[in-house]
C-alpha cells in the first residue's frame, strides 16, 4: 500500500499536484477538512463531538480527526493507497497517525515536502487571490503571517519524517509537469527500496 503526505507551505502548489499524483498512483484524497464536514453533516458521533468543539470555537482534538481517518480508510478498503493532505500538521498528530496506521500493517511511505521561497510564494497567493476571490490570498501581510504560522507549526514535521527516512523535498517552482515528475521519480525510488 502506498500511503504519501504531501506538505509545503500555502501556494507551494499541493492540491494541484495531489490531483496528479492521485490519478497517476490510484490512490484515495483524505483531506481531514473534508472529513470533518462529512462526519458533521452525517451526524455521526464523530461529527458531533467535532462539532462540539468548533462551536465552542476550540480546535477538534487530535484523537477525533484520527477517529475519522481510520473510518474513512475502514470504508476504502482495497484501496491502493492514500495521499493526506492537510494532516498531520504538527509532530502529535503525526505520531497519532503512525500508531493507528499501525493497526492497518501500513505507514507512510514517503513523505513529499513542497520547497518554495516565501516571496514565490506571495507572488503566486497574490495571483490567486485576485482570480479566486480568496480574501485571505489578497493581503501580503497576511499571506507571509501564514507562512510564518507553516514554519513554526508545520515545518518541524521535516525533521520527523527525516529521522524515519521518508522525507523528500522538491523544489516547487518551475514547470507542474518538472516538479510532477520529480515527486514521482521520489516517490518510485521509495518504493523500490
């Protein structure tokens, strides 16, 4: 089974290349944001103790978002594989998912972080921001406040990761299709070891 993270800071280009990488690879999107809104609008036990805690304004706790993970890969079983996105995004939760990859006999595989500097980064928010509509993609201070956040909060997952083997960074800027194939040359490498 072929389990990825892909992670970079906002505008590194992961959700167009997680739809690359999806259909290239066959496997499943967990995106933990839109988990949470299909457990909330199922009204499951899981969606009503998240929601609990998004209306008292309160983040919803690791071990609920891991509960749903684990459901939603229960209710893919066969797939090929899984790309998460958005999740883990700190070194808790990261540990979290381990440990109930686990009770699947499966892990991470390789871990692909997307490398762009922070005034590409600001450059390409602010072209999104004026094409999308995206409030929080049209103010530069806002947008290097979010990097910022990735730095302190996201970035030391790299460190994690690398100290398991499964980090690979690429630089994300250039060409889609150059920085497409280089995630796969990572990723076919780590699956050949």
């Amino acid at each position: 089974m072929l389990n990825l993270i892909i992670f970079g800071p906002p505008g590194a280009g992961k959700g167009t290349q997680s739809e690359k990488l999806i259909s290239k690879y066959g496997l499943v999107h967990i995106s933990t944001g839109d988990l949470l809104r299909a457990e909330r609008n199922a009204g499951t036990e899981l969606g009503n103790q998240a929601n609990d805690f998004i209306s008292r304004g309160e983040l919803v706790p690791d071990a609920v978002v891991i509960g749903m993970v684990r459901n939603y890969m229960i209710s893919k079983e066969g797939a090929n594989g899984f790309i998460f996105d958005g999740f883990p995004r700190t070194i808790p939760q990261a540990e979290a998912l381990d440990r109930m990859l686990e009770e699947f006999n499966t892990g991470i595989s390789v871990v692909l972080g997307l490398e762009v500097e922070e005034d590409e980064l600001v450059k390409r928010l602010m072209l999104r921001g004026q094409t999308s509509g995206r409030v929080d993609d049209q103010d530069e201070s806002t947008i290097r406040n979010r990097f910022q956040e990735y730095l302190n909060k996201t970035l030391p997952l790299q460190g994690f990761y690398t100290a398991q083997g499964k980090y690979q960074g690429v630089m994300g800027m250039g060409e889609i299709d150059t920085i497409f194939s280089q995630l796969c040359a990572k990723i076919d490498s780590a699956q050949a070891s």
